[in-house]
C-alpha cells in the first residue's frame, strides 16, 4: 500500500488541479470566517481605518475590481504556463514535462489568483450599501485586499522563477535530483562486501515454474512486495518476477512465476496483477533508469542539429556522472525478499549497475562520437566512476563503453589531432586496474 500511496500522490503532485483546488477550498473556509467576525462586530464604526475607509458601494466597487483582475491575471499566467510547457516539450522533450508539472510555484501561483477571486465573490454577495439594513464587511474587505497585495507579490514570483525555471541548468539539476532519491530508495547506502549469490537465488527458485500472465497493458511504474509476500506467505509459495519497473507489458506476457498452481488459478492471477502498478508513463519511484533516461534525452536532444548546444549535453552528463558514482557509493539490495517468519518467498528482478551503466552511455556515445568535447566528458565520466566502485561487474560495463567510445571515435572525429586526444585518455583509462579487462581492437 505504501507504494500505491506513493504512485498515486506522485500522479496528484504532477497536476494543476489539485493545490488550486485546497487553495480555493480555504478561501471558502476563510471567507466564512471573516464574515462571522463581521457580523460579530458592531456596525457604527465610523470609519476612519486607514487601511479601508470607503462605503457599501465603494466596497463592491472594490470587490469587483479585485475579481475581474485576478481572472484576467490567472488567463494570463495560465498562457504563460502553456507556451513554457510548449517550448520545454519542444526543447527538452516530452519526458521533461513532468518536472515542470509537479512545479509547486506554478501550482500556488494558479491557485493564488483562482482562490482570491472566489473570496472576492463571496465577500461581494454579502455587502448591501442601501436598504434599511446596509453592511459593509471591513474585516473581510481588508482580507480582501491583503490577498490582492499579495497575489501582486505571487505574479512578480512567478514570472522570476518561470524564467529561472525555463534555463537548461535548472531542469537538468531538478533530474538529477530525482535520480539521486531513486538511487537511495533502490540502493542501500552503505556498501556491504557481501555479494548476493545470484546462482543460489536461482537455486532456490528453480521450482517457481507456473506462469502468471500479465491481463493490461502499460509500463510497470511499481511493484507492491508486499502484496506479493503476503500471499506467497498465506499459500506456501515461492514466487519470481522477472519484470522489473520500467518494463512494457501486453495481456499475456509472462510476469511471475510460482511454485505452485492454486485450487482458484484466478485468485493467484489477480492478486499478482493487482501488485503490478501499471500505467501509460515510467515513474522514477522504483526504476532507476527513468531519470537516467532523462537525462540522456536532454543530452541527445541538445546534440542535434537543430539545437546544437553540446554545453547542454555535458552539463546532462555531469549528472549522470554524479548519479553512477552515487551508485558506485552504494550496494546492491538482495533480490530475494523474506516473509514475516523470515522465510525466502520472493525473488525480484533489480537494474543493475551493469544495466544503469548502458542506459547512460549506450545513446550517448552514438550520438555524440562526432563532437570532441562530448567524448570526452564521456571517458571522464567512466574515470570517475570507475575510482569509486570495486564492483567487478560494474567495472566491466564501464570499460566495455569505454572502449565502444574510443572504437567510434576513430571513425566519427574528423580531425586526426581530436582522435588522438582519445585515444591518449582511453589509454590513460587502460591503466587504472580494471578486473578482467575485455580484449581491444
């Protein structure tokens, strides 16, 4: 269930419909509560208040003016908030988008303007400047114009932090940032000299056999353990999930095996479907390489012709960089998951260094082979990384891109004296002790 409140809050948090609409609900709240104050309060003041001194009419006057300039302000920052997610899709590609949906400047700010009018409109439904009973409501009027002065103040925010917002620096930190919590969350932060055995994990699953087939469509953005624990536990079972966040999967793709088929085949079914959080989007709460790919969009997106801006793209590979040696800082989680009764019931299928490792440099090199200054960003990137783990495995996967960059730029620099300047990092990178190097060509 923790997982599900946390896909479902995440999908909340990248809306402008949600904020707005708390924002508004505590106008109405307030709104209540300034008009009980009024009517609390004796009606002969006389006036003479230097925040507001006006009458019934002036009061509506007042009110009105206050609501048809929010409206108007929120048409407009609502069209400001279209042509940015219209340039940064176009820009930055369409996966950045959710980053500049879950902004909360943009969300307060919207609902800053929607809410102050709705106060505004109550507020004005009660004044009565005529009759043999007026009432002008001061408390609330003056709220009222509080919440003018500071939406004025929300406007000149907002139009700031949109620019800033907007700039290729900001975007890519805000990635990078989300990259470093998934690391966390999917990593243990302490490095443990005690490998998992994947050879005795498949040992030890090597009855789970019955397969359970996937009944929707959609990328796994989660998967509930224990959902998938509790009922391997309830029914003595051993179950494997060879998918992993991030996968696509169709009606009858293969999504977990079992050691044993139940008396109600459906039950089983259902309860590891329903632990499959499917939807049309990668989200980055279990998968790693969500960000990653990001990240490596924005690169590419940056290194072609039409935008032709590879500052932008090194700047993206220093992210990736710190994030490979957050990976490099950590350990791997064990794959099998115990019960309560610490029992082995669940074997998952995690990314691996190896696989985060290829999802960063397989597209950037290939697209960026051509442009010196890329290229090497990207060899340094593997220098550092490669200092910092004792990972074997990892290490083979750094020097195997490696060595795919150096092989690629023989071919993609034009210029004899840019190759060179390869091959003598490349070189530099041979000698730092790599286990089990690959042989080059």
């Amino acid at each position: 269930m923790k997982i599900k409140f946390a896909i479902t809050w995440n999908s909340i948090r990248s809306s402008y419909w949600f904020l707005p609409c708390l924002m508004v609900g505590g106008a109405i709240i307030l709104s209540v509560i300034t008009l009980k104050i009024d009517f609390a309060l004796p009606t002969n003041r006389d006036g003479t208040d230097w925040f507001y001194s006006s009458g019934g009419e002036g009061a509506r006057a007042l009110l009105a003016t206050l609501a048809a300039s929010m409206v108007t302000i929120f048409g407009v920052v609502f069209s400001i908030v279209i042509v940015a997610l219209t340039l940064a899709s176009s820009q930055f590609g369409p996966r950045l988008l959710r980053t500049f949906l879950r902004d909360r400047v943009d969300q307060v700010a919207i609902g800053t303007f929607i809410s102050t009018f709705v106060y505004c409109v109550l507020i004005l439904r009660t004044v009565r400047a005529s009759g043999n009973n007026p009432f002008v409501p001061e408390i609330s009027v003056r709220t009222a114009i509080a919440l003018g002065m500071f939406s004025l103040g929300v406007l000149i925010y907002f139009i700031n932090h949109l620019s800033a917002s907007l700039q290729a620096s900001h975007i890519i930190a805000a990635v990078g940032l989300d990259l470093d919590t998934t690391i966390d969350h999917e990593f243990d932060a302490t490095l443990d000299d005690e490998k998992f055995d994947s050879k005795a994990a498949d040992d030890l699953f090597a009855s789970a056999t019955y397969a359970i087939g996937a009944t929707s469509r959609g990328y796994i953005q989660a998967i509930e353990h224990t959902e998938l624990l509790q009922m391997a536990e309830k029914h003595d079972l051993l179950v494997h999930v060879p998918v992993r966040p991030g996968d696509f999967v169709v009606p009858g793709d293969t999504v977990a095996f079992t050691s044993a088929e139940l008396d109600d085949p459906n039950l089983l079914s259902t309860t590891v479907n329903t632990a499959l959080l499917l939807g049309v989007d990668r989200t980055n709460e279990q998968d790693v390489e969500f960000p990653v790919n990001q990240l490596v969009q924005l690169a590419i997106r940056s290194l072609s012709p039409a935008i032709n801006d590879p500052i932008t793209a090194m700047m993206a590979i220093e992210q990736l960089r710190a994030g490979l040696c957050r990976i490099a800082d950590h350990s791997m989680k064990s794959p099998v998951l115990t019960d309560s009764q610490g029992v082995a019931r669940l074997l998952v299928t995690k990314q691996t260094p190896e696989h985060i490792t290829d999802a960063a440099f397989s597209l950037l090199r290939q697209y960026g082979s051509s442009n010196l200054e890329v290229t090497l960003s990207l060899l340094n990137m593997i220098e550092q990384v490669s200092r910092r783990t004792t990972d074997p495995a990892f290490h083979r996967a750094l020097f195997r891109q490696a060595l795919q960059i150096d092989l690629g730029s023989r071919t993609g620099l034009p210029a004899e004296a840019d190759r060179k300047r390869v091959a003598e990092h490349y070189a530099r990178l041979t000698q730092l002790p790599w286990p089990a190097l690959p042989k080059t060509s």
